[in-house]
C-alpha cells in the first residue's frame, strides 16, 4: 500500500513511517519543517527508503504535485502546543483547521481512506474538571463515593470514574484551549465529510503519546522532556495542583501496532470516532514521574512550583478505551517502566545530539552539576 503521511517528520509522522515502511507499504512523509528538530528525521527516513517531500497542508498546491498512487493517508500534523495557541491564534488554525480541511479536499478528490490525529483537548476543561477528587500523596484521584453521591443515581454519558472519558463525553463548553478549539473544528469536519461524501476516515482523539525519538518540550511532550531534564540536569516546574495532576500515555510502539490495526479493518470502523490513550494502567502524575526517574538514574534534579495552572488545563485526565478495545480487540501493552526505559535508552545512545538541542542554551547557573 501507497501511504502519505502528513507531518511525517514530527515525532508520531516519522515514528509511525518507519513502523509502516517495516510492514511493507511504501510512505511518502510531507512536512513543512516548521517545528524544530523535525529536520533531523529527514536523512533517517531517507536510509530507511521513505521518500520526503517539502510540503505544506496549508497550501492547497502543494497536494497537487503528490502522486496519484497513494492509497491512504494519516493526518498527523499540527501545531501541537496548547500554549503556544494563545499567542498565535490564526496560527493555530490555518495549521490544524484550515490545514486539514485542504487534507479533507485532497482524499474527497483522490478518494483515499484517512485516518486523522485528533485529542482529548477537545473537551471543555470545565466539563472534566468538575468531577469530585481528592488528593492523596502522589496524585489526584476521583472520588467514587462523592461522585455518587453527587450524581444520586444518574449517570454522565461518557464519564465513569472507574475507567475515565469515552468519546461519548460532551464537546460542549469552552475553556478547551484555542489549540483543542482548533482540533475540535478539524475533529468535526472530518466525521462531516465522510459522511457527505462516503468517505472511509477513522478519528482517533489520543491522550498523551510519547516515547523514544520524541524531541520534549516543556509546553508539549512533557513524558519525555521529563526524563530529558533529569539526564542532563536541567530544572524542571509543577504548574498547579502540587504536580499531582495526571494524565493516561500512550506509547509509540502500542500506537503504530493501532494504526495496523484500524488499516486492516477500515471498512467495519469507517465514520467512528475512538478515545485512544494509555488508560488508568497507563496513568501518571507529575510527581510520580519525578519519583520514577530519580529511582531510575540515581539523581535528583531542581524542581520549582508555581501554584495557579496554565490556562484551560485539567487536573485529572484518564482515556476510556473500552470502545477501541470492543471494537477491535486493541489494548495497550507498554506499560510505564518500560516506555522510560526505552526513552532513557534512546536519550543514551543520542546523548551527544540531545545536549546539543536541550543544553547549549541553558545558563550554566541553571544546570544540575554533574548532569
């Protein structure tokens, strides 16, 4: 199979091509190079014979000169920082509405099957964070009796504190980010679309992913800029709530073992919609995380708090995958030990170019001695 990748030099578009390219299929990864370190996956997909091509989603014309071979598509660009959004809103939009709007046009018109990259930040951080929790040592959790007791016997479509959020959680609501804003359009237009014009697209609204050949940041990437940081010494920051907020991740390894999967089953889950991420096994605080990389390396790093959260953030996120697991028997299967070790390894064995990209900027002042 002919499959293009869309932001195919960012950490899941480069991962996923050389999974694919293993399995046989010829890939064509398109990238506009914009964020930084995506250049470097260029000469290794190149010996791993992924053909690159310099192209933009934005631009309508730059689809125009693709092959018409390509038999299927996976939409994983974006601008990924929730952050970053606030300050460049158009950008946000032209890049992950707008963008994929242009990838919508581009399989309606070559009738290709896609598969889109959306997230959890489509949902209102209001909404998921007004369930009842407590705090124990490490993390936040929900609280089951309070929430039964709040709930006195109704349910929530799509919350159920024993398993997390399903895709049958309300979109509704704001305080989504401006970035889940602009995935959230892009989410919709693509269930419009297949349905308008009898399209095979599969929506995948992931949690945290993360694993090895990640380039972390600290508003983006967050698993891995935190085992970077304690390799290198570099100080890290809580940002509300103690650093016992918590999130489900999903690792690269159990994510393109996925994407096999809905490929070979397209045509039984064309038009739906899938929560996809780590789930509760998979789950993990900040402070957990701490805890785990100190246990691992042997070191201990500067860490700052700041006590109010960063805007349109969420306190305790876990994925319901119990529709993705019904559906096509798929699970994950790398649990969080070992995603570090494979992280760990992989900064190991790149420690020279990752100090060049993490460390040459940070004030010696800065820096954990012996980093």
């Amino acid at each position: 199979m002919h499959i293009l990748i869309t932001g195919g030099c960012g950490f899941v578009g480069a991962q996923l091509a050389l999974h694919l390219k293993s399995r046989g299929h010829c890939v064509l990864a398109m990238d506009n190079l914009v964020r930084r370190g995506s250049e470097r996956n260029i000469s290794r997909l190149k010996r791993h014979g992924i053909e690159f091509v310099h192209g933009d989603v934005r631009n309508r014309e730059d689809f125009a000169v693709l092959p018409r071979s390509l038999d299927f598509v996976c939409d994983t660009s974006a601008q990924p920082s929730v952050v970053a959004g606030y300050a460049n809103p158009v950008f946000d939009f032209t890049n992950n509405t707008f963008g994929v709007v242009n990838v919508l046009e581009f399989v309606r018109q070559r009738g290709c099957p896609l598969i889109f990259w959306s997230t959890n930040r489509v949902y209102s951080a209001d909404k998921v964070n007004a369930f009842p929790i407590r705090e124990d040592e490490t993390r936040f959790r929900w609280d089951c009796e309070a929430f039964r007791h709040q709930m006195n016997g109704r349910t929530v479509e799509g919350f159920d504190p024993a398993f997390g959020f399903s895709e049958k959680f309300s979109v509704d609501g704001s305080n989504r980010s401006l970035y889940g804003l602009s995935k959230l359009m892009a989410d919709l237009a693509c269930q419009e679309y297949a349905q308008a014009y009898d399209l095979k697209v599969v929506v995948n609204r992931f949690g945290v992913l993360s694993g090895e050949g990640q380039f972390g940041k600290t508003d983006q990437g967050w698993v891995v800029w935190w085992a970077v940081a304690h390799w290198f010494g570099l100080p890290l920051k809580y940002l509300g709530w103690n650093g016992k907020q918590v999130r489900d991740i999903l690792f690269i390894e159990d994510l393109c073992r996925l994407v096999d999967v809905q490929i070979e089953h397209l045509d039984r889950i064309s038009g739906e919609v899938f929560n996809v991420g780590g789930g509760e096994a998979n789950s993990l605080s900040l402070v957990e995380a701490t805890a785990l990389l100190q246990k691992k390396l042997q070191r201990k790093i500067p860490i700052s708090y700041e006590e109010t959260p960063r805007q349109a953030d969420t306190c305790l996120y876990v994925t319901d995958n119990r529709k993705i697991e019904r559906m096509l028997g798929w699970k994950p299967r790398v649990g969080i030990a070992e995603g570090y070790d494979r992280i760990l390894a992989w900064i190991e064995e790149n420690e020279a170019e990752l100090r060049e990209f993490y460390v040459a900027n940070v004030p010696e002042s800065l820096r954990k001695a012996g980093g």
